[in-house]
C-alpha cells in the first residue's frame, strides 16, 4: 500500500463514501444527508422512524450481522436525508453485537447528524446513552419521546434546562401523533448542515485518568485524522482494552479499507 | 444499622439501595448501563421457577438478573 495523504479534500470525500458504501447506506445522490436514529429500547425509535420516513423505507440486515438494519428517506427543505435505525441499545460500551453495530455506525459511517431518542417517562436512565454518543460526536439532536404519556404520569420535562445542560437541541416530540416532528426535522436540517452549532457537555475524568489520556492523545490524533470521531474518546477506549472496538478501528484507518485503490487514485499526491 | 449484603440475598418484596459494584470490566460496564450505579434503589419482583435468574424494579423498568450477578452487586436494606 502507498502513501496516501490523509488531509486533501479529495481524499476526505472518497473515505467517508466508502465508509457508507461498506454499511450499506445508499445514497439517491451527492448532496443527501445521513441521519442515524439511536435510542434505548422501547422509547418509541421505530414509530418515530415511520413517522419520518412514511412508505419510503427498506430493510435488511447489517453488513456480517444478524441485526435488522431499516433505512427509509424523507425530504425537508427540498433537501434528502437518509435516515438509518441503528439497534435499540442502553449504551455503547458493553460489546453486545448490537451496541457494536449502533458503536460502528456513529464511529465510522459518519452520520452527518445523529438523532438519539429518550423516553420522557424514564429521563434518567435513557441519558446514558446521550452522554456516551455525545462523547463521539457533537453533532446530535435529542428527541425526548413519549410526551404524552410522561404528561399523563404527571412528568414535566425542561426541555430548555435539558437543551441548555447537555448543549444540543432538544425537541419535545409525541410520535405516535406527529407532535413536534416538525420541529425535530427542522433542527436536524439545521445541525447537519452546520447551520447550527452545537456545544455538547464534556465529561471530565479524575485527574489520573487525564494525565494517561494526555499521553495517549498525540498518537490516537494521528490515527483518526481525516476520521471525525473524538481522539479523546477513541484513546478511553484502548485505555479500556476494547478489543472489538480497537479490531474496528484498525479495519477502518487501515489505508486499504478507507481509501480502495481506485479512490486512492483521486488524491493528487 | 448500616448492614451491607450481596443483592441476591435480599428476599422477594423487599428493596434496597446500591452501594457498591465488585465487578470489573465490561461486567462491570454493563450493570452500569442498566442504571445501578450507587444510590439507585433495587425492588426484588419475583424469581423464575428454578430460582434463577430473578425480576428487579430498576428506575421504572422490571431486570432480570442472575444470581451470579446479582451477588457482585452490594446493597443496603430498606
């Protein structure tokens, strides 16, 4: 395998396409948006899923996995997005095939946007997963679901102190009726595009954590470059020992998966 | 009294408070991610048949545990 720069604009657009091709992501044309859709179980993912993308959908299984994966489109703005449903999971970490497939998808399919939906009625135990996704990636719209029924229960949720806390927007949405899709849609469109920035919370570590961090970071900065993925996050990972994790990364920085020869042929050096 | 016990020792009906996890690793992780991290309460629901694994109440969602789990994870008796 040759050298191949890793900055250059052409180079960046060939990896992120073959990242897509490799997880069955179709794109209609250049300019559509990928949205992932992550979410606890049970919180309503899937109606929400249907909700935006109506008829205009297809399913089938993850790329050597037996997990359903369920892509459909929907338009907003005369602009296409291609929503992908990643598997329903409580966290990121804990090496289930389906965190794996939810994991690798936020990591290496580069969404341009994420949207992670949490139950209204269970707020505590859903924003595992939001922090963990946060840590990857900033660019993230959280749809707290399932208002109606947190109303019925007495529940009232602050969205603006949610939005203001976590540093992304926060849409109150009721799927089951179409409530506040709308909006979710609208900022989804606006965060994708970079219209809007978001300022996710960072979590801070004890200080012997960091200082092992600080160490590692130089090295992980230069694997993941060309990669929007957090060389924070990724260097707490081989600080972990994740070796599912670490086997993933080395499949996708390696040159011959992120840039096939003949898209290496793109780069102008 | 400040009595620490194993989860799996605490009867059916009864409830309790996390207070520690001897666990580590992705173990460890997981437990965490099912919302027992200290100071979470624990209500015991019912046991299979067999006696293993057993129904918890966790932040508003019934977990099935196993008696080896359950035995790593250290509470304090409501």
């Amino acid at each position: 395998m040759g050298e191949v720069c890793r900055s250059c604009a052409a180079c960046q657009l060939s990896s992120t396409d073959s990242l897509r091709v490799q997880y069955n992501v179709n794109r209609g044309s250049e300019g559509d948006l990928i949205i992932a859709l992550a979410g606890n179980p049970n919180v309503g993912k899937s109606t929400i899923f249907n909700a935006l993308t109506g008829l205009r959908q297809h399913t089938g299984n993850w790329p050597g996995k037996t997990v359903t994966q369920a892509q459909g489109t929907y338009r907003h703005r005369e602009q296409k997005f291609v929503l992908v449903d990643l598997p329903g999971t409580y966290s990121l970490l804990s090496n289930s095939v389906d965190e794996e497939v939810a994991r690798d998808f936020i990591c290496f399919g580069q969404p341009d946007a994420t949207i992670i939906v949490v139950d209204a009625t269970s707020l505590a135990r859903n924003l595992n997963l939001v922090l963990q996704v946060l840590e990857i990636t900033p660019k993230v719209v959280l749809s707290v679901n399932l208002m109606d029924e947190a109303k019925s229960k007495g529940i009232r949720v602050d969205l603006d102190a949610l939005s203001q806390k976590l540093g992304v927007p926060v849409i109150g949405t009721t799927a089951r009726s179409g409530a506040g899709l709308d909006e979710l849609k609208e900022k989804v469109y606006q965060v994708a595009l970079g219209y809007l920035e978001t300022n996710p919370i960072s979590v801070t570590y004890d200080p012997e954590v960091d200082e092992v961090v600080q160490k590692l970071l130089p090295k992980v900065k230069s694997l993941v470059q060309g990669i929007h993925l957090n060389p924070y996050w990724v260097a707490m990972r081989l600080m972990d020992g994740d070796e599912s994790f670490l086997q993933r990364l080395t499949h996708y920085t390696s040159l011959g998966e992120v840039w096939p020869k003949g898209e290496a042929a793109l780069c102008p050096r | 009294m400040n009595h620490y016990l194993p989860l799996s020792h605490i009867p059916i009906g009864r409830k309790a408070r996390v207070i520690n996890l001897e666990l580590e690793g992705f173990s460890r992780r997981r437990i965490l991610d099912m919302g027992l991290v200290p100071g979470t309460e624990v209500e015991v629901l019912r046991r299979s048949p067999l006696g293993d694994p057993t129904a918890y109440l966790i932040r508003g969602t019934v977990i099935g545990l196993r008696k080896d789990e359950a035995s790593h994870i250290i509470v304090q008796k409501q």
